[in-house]
C-alpha cells in the first residue's frame, strides 16, 4: 500500500489563512492531494495529504505553520486511512 504523510495545522479562522497555507506549499512545489479544513469561533484546523513531506516540512516552520504530521496509507483510490502520529 502507499503511504503518505497528513499534515495538521491549527490556525486563525480568518478570511485568507487557507490562501497563505496554500500559497507556502505551492512556492515550494508541494502539491495538495487532500484538504480538509474545519473551524469552530477564532480557530480552524486544516489537514493536508501532500504529494513531498519533505518539501512540506522545509516550507511549514519558516512560514510561522506549527503542524502534527500523520503517517496515512491509500487503500484504494482517493482513500486513506491514519496509521500513527508523531508531533513536531
């Protein structure tokens, strides 16, 4: 099975914030396989399925995005399950 990595972030529910996570990721050339994003009052948490956890990681920390980074597998097209989670 394939694996890959979920990046959570928590942030400001705010016109934009999904934008800039997006527009950090895309100047580094990460694409986003999967988005969910959520909020509830003054915070959001968005979860993302990346196609470069590496690329993701160099670009996250120096942008002010803390995250939790998920280890998922693909089970079939467009499916993904959650394996472990470690903190960063």
């Amino acid at each position: 099975m394939a694996r890959a990595s979920q990046f959570t972030l928590s942030h400001e529910n705010r016109p934009g914030a999904l934008a800039y996570i997006a527009k950090v990721l895309g100047d580094a050339k990460v694409n986003i396989f999967a988005c969910l994003t959520t909020a509830s009052g003054n915070e959001g948490l968005t979860r993302l399925i990346v196609d470069r956890a590496d690329k993701a990681k160099q670009a996250l920390a120096p942008a002010g995005l803390g995250y939790t980074e998920t280890d998922v597998l693909r089970d079939a097209p467009g499916h993904w399950q959650v394996t472990k989670i470690s903190f960063k």
